[in-house]
C-alpha cells in the first residue's frame, strides 16, 4: 500500500491576499456566479491567478444572463435553446471550478482574453 503524498505543487499552497490558497480562492469566484467573482476582484490584492478566475467568473455568467434572456424572447426555438443553456451552463460552471481547483490557467475562447486584459488591468 503506497501511502506517499505526492500533492507538493508549489502552485497550489501558494497564498492569495484573502489568506487562503489561490486555487481555492479561485474556485469560490465562480461558487455564485458574479456576485462571488465581484467579491474576489475586489478583495484580492495581489493574485493574478484569483483575479483572472474573478473577472472570467462575471463575465461567464454575465454573458450567460443576457444570452438567456434573448432565447427567451425568441419564441419556441429561443424558448428551446433556453432550456438546453441551462444544463451547458452547469457543466461549462462545473469545469471552471474544477480547473481553478488544479490551478490551471483555464481561458474560455472569447471571454478568457477579456478576462486577462481586465484583470491586469484594475488595481482596487
């Protein structure tokens, strides 16, 4: 039986600002979408890992509320593809927490780049 702990990344014990560990931190700006991703923008101080995932967070779930709303306003297919959003949506939410949790720069196609550039961007 192996009993060896072989979870040494140095990524991964490294500290955000918030006094918990990036990937955790991380993980939390996606728990409730763009409210904790707002959250951890704003308290974050140093962390270029928390406040990619932060900005990734609202602008994910920002673009999902709006691409909602116009499906819902297309009658019967719009109304359709609405209902098929909400299971893409969990999944889509499920990976990013998984992959924050790995601590792996995870960028979504078109969203990711604005991530980035927003996130180096704003000193709070």
């Amino acid at each position: 039986m192996n009993n060896k702990i072989e979870n040494n990344d140095a990524a991964e014990t490294t500290k955000s600002s918030t006094g918990m560990n990036e990937n955790l931190a991380a993980l939390l700006s996606y728990v409730l979408g763009f409210i904790t991703g707002i959250i951890f923008l704003v308290i974050e101080k140093e962390s270029r890992f928390v406040k990619f995932h932060a900005m990734q967070s609202i602008l994910v779930s920002v673009a999902l509320m709006v691409i909602s709303f116009v499906l819902g306003l297309i009658p019967i297919i719009g109304w359709i593809a609405a209902i098929l959003l909400g299971p893409i949506s969990l999944v889509l939410w499920i990976i990013l927490m998984v992959k924050a949790y790995k601590h792996v720069w995870f960028k979504l196609p078109v969203v990711g780049d604005m991530a980035e550039k927003q996130a180096d961007s704003i000193k709070l």
